[in-house]
C-alpha cells in the first residue's frame, strides 16, 4: 500500500493546470479526479447541498463519509458557490475566468441563465478548454432526457445483451456508462489541451453517456452497423468465441478463455482430451463457435475431475488463460499478489483515506495522493479569498 506521490516532490504531467469542476455524481468527478491525480489543480465547486454522492449510502467509512463520494473527488478542492448568489456568481465567473479547464454535467443549458455556458466563458476566457457532458446530447432532442447511467444501460441496448438468455434484462454491476463518458471526456480534454498548446485555441469538448455507450458496446453495436446482425442476451457467452465463459470444475466454475487454435489445442492437451483438437467440428474457432453445444459437456466433463485451483495452476502454466470468479475482496486481493500495489493512502497520517490506485503508471511523474476527498467547503475561505484578490495573483492556494 503506497502513501502519497512517489517522492513528494516530483510534480505530476499535468502539473500547472487549473480546472474548474462544475460537475456532480460520477462521470464528471471521475474525470476531474483523473486529471487532480496527474497533477492538475483541481477546484470543486458545490452547491450548498453539496455533490449529491456525499449523500448516497450506505456504505460509508468509521466515519460516516460516503464512500461513492470518496471514490471519485480525492485531490480536489472544495468551495460552496450559490450561483444564485451575485457574490458566489462573480467568483464562479472569475474561477472560470482564471482556468485552463472547465468540466460540468448540469442538464444541457443549465448553466445559461448564470452566464457559464461555453460562449459565455469562453468570451471571457479565448484559451479555455470547456468540457460538458450529458446523457444524451447536447443538441438533438435527447437534451431534455435526465441523464441517468441506468436509463442509458437501458436505451442503448446494453442491457438486452446482459443476463440469461431467457432471464430478465439486467444493469452491469457498475454504473459503466457513466465512468466511460468520465474517460472519454479525459481523452477530450487532453487531446484539446495539445491542440492550444500548438495554436492557442481553446474549445468545447461534448461527451455524452449514450454517445460512449454506442462506441463502448464495440463490436455489438458494429455488428449491427456493419452487418444488421441484433445481438442477444447470451448469459456469459461470448458471440464470437469458444470457449470464452465459465467452465464447471469439481468444486466451482473457472473462466476459460482459449481465444485462438493454439490456446484450444493446449486446453485439450492439459485436460487430457488433445483429440478434441483435430476433431473438424473444434479445431477452428468459427467450428467451435458454431458447435458450442456439443463441445462445452466434453469439456466439463473432463474439468469435473478437478478443482478450478489445480485447473487454474496447470492451464496458466501451458499458456491457458483462465481465472477463478472472485468478490470484489479477493480481486484486490488477487491484485496485491501480482504486485499492482492496487490500495493507496490519500493525505497524510490520522488524515489519510485509503482508496484504489489511478489506473496509469508513468516513469518520471508518477500520480498523486495528496488530498483525501474534501470536507463541503473545506478550503471555501481561502478559495474565495484567492478569487477576490487581483488578477495578478495566478495561482490557486495550496
């Protein structure tokens, strides 16, 4: 388990930029919060309520802190700005008016009435890169849907394809869409941050969860685009591959995932059953694909005479990828044994929050863990003061 930066000292690779974050619930805070860790100065502005995640429980910490909160608002800043409030208003527009990067995911044209949409700060403020996410578009009719990951699991499709085949529909167990938009909005971000670099041109930056949805189903919305072929719920088969699902073993089932003809021969060989492998119906993938229902009980039967660790062991071992269905403890768990080091400490001593790791290493400016999640309005006072203070005074209080 890993407490603060790599060296304390080194500054992260997007070090020196300010942003501005008007967003709320998930896919916005866990975009800032990916930029706060690679070094940004991220600012997190409330309403009076606060983000409506400090609210959403169980479960929470020893100390009542929500942790759907914690798990996407480290490394920020907190300040409360009631932009109804002419006060909060002006220093809201001169946040804005001061940051490389503005993120917010109100309801399209929610921010217009305040004069924080995109034509009005970058008015103010050419070189901005403004960010908005939405559920369904800014410009189309989807504008006045709710925005809501669950809604979006529905409507796009996603769901159809998740559950048993003759079972309901279900959700993904996360709220996926929402933390795909989160990524591709960082994607935005960053690639309209090298555009200003070369040409000093800001711009606005459009995510939508039903957008990334549609690029996110890969290859089932292709194979629809692309073929008019509607996929369909096939439990945890895969359409294109087999065996590419769990395989019932003496005491559990192992996810087997032999996704080429080598792979296959070496199952074979290592369950015991190599003649499998030249049978015409298994030796090619679309073969096996197509005869699945044949080929899975020879398998299982052979898999039954072990446990899934002993098949774990062996198929590993021949170049067989396979793995156990774990909870969410033995997952990180399972992470810590290969060494990804997948828990870290955020701030320091009896302050320190632990928390899962940023996805990315880098080898010369490493992410930070500096700040646990803010406290609503924790750093308000100072941040206001900051926003009072002359123009001239370019940097946010540390």
């Amino acid at each position: 388990m890993s407490q603060g930066t790599g060296d304390g000292r080194t500054p992260g690779p997007l070090s020196g930029l300010l942003v501005a974050d008007f967003s709320r619930v998930l896919a916005g805070p866990y975009c800032t919060m990916l930029l706060a860790d690679l070094g940004a100065e991220v600012i997190k502005v409330e309403s009076p309520g606060g983000d409506d995640t400090r609210r959403w429980v169980p479960p929470t910490t020893s100390d009542g802190v929500s942790t759907y909160f914690m798990s996407i608002n480290r490394n920020k800043r907190s300040v409360v700005l009631d932009l109804g409030e002419p006060d909060d208003l002006a220093a809201a527009h001169e946040l804005a008016r001061r940051a490389d990067v503005f993120v917010q995911n109100f309801k399209p044209g929610g921010l217009d009435r305040f004069k924080l949409d995109y034509a009005s700060v970058s008015a103010a403020n050419p070189h901005i890169i403004y960010a908005s996410i939405s559920g369904f578009g800014q410009g189309g009719s989807g504008r006045d849907l709710p925005g809501y990951d669950l809604m979006v699991q529905a409507m796009s499709g996603l769901m159809s394809l998740t559950g048993d085949p003759d079972g309901p529909a279900y959700r993904a167990g996360i709220s996926l869409f929402d933390v795909i938009a989160g990524l591709h909005t960082t994607i935005g971000i960053l690639a309209a941050l090298n555009h200003r670099a070369a040409t000093g041109q800001g711009q606005h930056v459009e995510a939508s969860l039903m957008a990334s949805a549609m690029s996110g189903m890969v290859n089932q919305t292709t194979a629809y685009a692309a073929a008019g072929v509607v996929p369909f719920r096939m439990g945890n088969a895969h359409p294109s591959l087999f065996p590419y699902e769990p395989l019932p073993t003496g005491d559990g089932e192992l996810i087997v995932t032999a996704g080429n003809d080598t792979q296959f021969r070496k199952l074979c060989e290592v369950i015991g059953a190599p003649e499998l492998a030249d049978d015409p119906r298994f030796a090619r993938n679309e073969a096996r694909t197509a005869n699945r229902a044949e080929l899975k009980p020879l398998l299982a039967e052979r898999m039954s005479r072990r446990t899934a660790a002993e098949w774990f062991g062996d198929l590993i071992g021949a170049g067989v990828p396979c793995g156990p269905i774990n909870t969410v403890d033995r997952g990180i768990a399972f992470a810590e044994e290969i060494g990804l080091d997948p828990v870290i400490v955020t701030g320091q001593g009896e302050a320190g929050v632990r928390a899962i790791r940023h996805p990315l290493t880098f080898s010369v400016t490493p992410p930070r863990y500096d700040l646990p999640p803010p406290r609503l309005d924790e750093h308000g006072d100072e941040i206001r003061a900051w926003l009072a203070a002359p123009a001239e005074t370019p940097e946010p209080p540390a």
